[in-house]
C-alpha cells in the first residue's frame, strides 16, 4: 500500500489526499456555475518556500524526495493553492516558443494581472471579472502592473497609457476552465518567447508577493509547482486514474517509439480498462 510511485509520491498519502481535492474540484465546478472565475474556491495560500526560477513542471527524474518527506508534506496538496511551472524545456537560444503553466482557483486572476489582450472586449471582460472563453487563445502583451503610470495596477482599463507599460513579452494566453482541463482545475497557459530571460522575466511576475495583493503581504497568490503536482492534481481531482497518472511519466521518459506507445495506450485507459470493465 505504501509502494511508491516514479514521482517518489506514495500511493497511500495519494489516497489520503483525495477527498480533500474533491471537495475544491466540486466548489470549482459551483462556482462556474454560478457565472464565477474560481476566486470563490481559494484556501488560504502559503508562501512559495523557493525563489522564482526555472523549473520546469511535471516528470524530471533530477527532482527526487524520499517517501517520508512526501507523505509529511502531502496534506498540502489539493487544498486550493494556485501553482505554476514551466511547462517546456528551457534552453537557451533554442525553442522559439515556451509555455508556462498555472493551475488552480486563482489561474485566471494571476493571469489577468499581468496580461493586457489586443482585444478591446477581452480587456472588458478582465475588467468586469467575467470568465473568459474556455480554450480560446488571446493574443496581447504581458505588463508589470506596477508600471501602471496611475498607480492602479489595472493593466486593462481603457485609460492607461500603453506606451508608459513596462511591456515584459508578446504571448499567446490559452485559458482552459474548470473542469475541461488537464488538472480538472482553471488552467492558464502562457505561450510566451523562447529562451531563459523571457521566461524566468514572466515567472518571475506571477510569483510575485504583490501580483495580487498591492501591500506585497508574506504569502505568494501564485507558488511554484512541485514536481508532477500537475499530473498529481489530475490524479486527485479525478481526471486520470494511477494507471493514467504513471502513463503519463512514461510517456514523457520513452526513449524508444514501443515504448511511447505502451505508455500512450496506457494514458488513454488500455491498462485501466479491463479492471473496471
């Protein structure tokens, strides 16, 4: 029962966890219903115990923890905090796009900080705190709200002086909402620029003390992911089953195309299947 996983997560503390991220998944999905972006879902957040740098999400055997640490710290998981990671790998002067990902009630809200859209209804929609269109991607800049030349921060009224913005990088922004996405939570995706600076600079804003609250207060609004936290919040929230959730891991590290396609058929149920059938 306590085997652990490649993820060095144990499939008993998963378990334990499960009920918890259930309840946030439903208040998630109450809260769409009742035309909310999600911020009527958030836990109390902790702050960030690592800087903002570079790491990318999800299953890189380099980042290990042993079985104690994990099951120490696993009632953390779950519990509504917003997470984000880069999604891609970062190499420098390779790769002309990168993504970085956010997970959790307050995706869209993070997002929306520091993203000014090119479409006039978009920028409407950020401000009167509408959901904006599921899978619909929106092209415009990402601003440090501090440059906001009024001190507001709003980045998306209609008055503000686009050419005083510190502009950071012309992205594409993808929202996938509640519960049409891969962690089954509100999902941002940021495709921003290629290379080290672009997105340790768009990193580095949303995990910001002050990207959501102005008095800059001790905890993080956005923290960094945990390895495999994404795929491990799917998991909990009930997108993917363990078989799914470890398919996922071995897709990622195959190194051969039977390989990618056992780890392929498992990640779309082939393993799963004849057990619940």
């Amino acid at each position: 029962a306590h085997r652990a996983s490649p993820r060095g997560v144990t499939l008993a503390a998963a378990a334990a966890a499960r009920p918890r991220a259930t309840r946030v998944f439903h208040a998630c999905r109450e809260t769409r219903a009742s035309g909310g972006v999600g911020s009527g879902v958030v836990a109390p957040t902790r702050a960030a115990a690592e800087p903002a740098t570079l790491e990318t999400d999800d299953d890189d055997d380099d980042h290990h923890h042993d079985d104690e640490h994990d099951d120490e710290g696993f009632s953390s998981y779950g519990d509504g905090d917003t997470i984000v990671a880069i999604a891609t790998p970062v190499v420098p002067n390779a790769g002309g796009v990168a993504i970085i990902r956010l997970s959790g009630p307050r995706a869209v809200e993070a997002a929306r900080a520091v993203f000014r859209p090119a479409s006039r209804p978009a920028r409407a929609a950020a401000r009167e705190g509408t959901p904006p269109s599921s899978h619909t991607a929106l092209y415009g800049v990402v601003v440090d709200p501090t440059s906001v030349p009024n001190g507001s921060r709003r980045v998306n009224d209609e008055d503000v002086d686009e050419d005083a913005l510190d502009v950071v990088d012309e992205v594409l922004v993808l929202p996938m909402l509640c519960p049409r996405s891969y962690t089954a939570e509100d999902v941002v995706e940021i495709h921003c620029h290629g290379g080290s600076v672009c997105v340790q600079r768009v990193l580095s804003l949303l995990t910001r003390r002050d990207v959501l609250d102005p008095s800059g207060g001790a905890e993080r609004a956005v923290r960094l992911a945990r390895p495999g936290e994404f795929t491990l919040r799917a998991f909990l929230n009930g997108r993917l089953d363990l078989t799914q959730a470890e398919a996922v891991h071995s897709l990622v590290a195959a190194k051969t195309e039977r390989a990618a396609d056992g780890a392929l058929a498992a990640l779309r149920g082939g393993l799963a299947s004849p057990v619940r059938d």
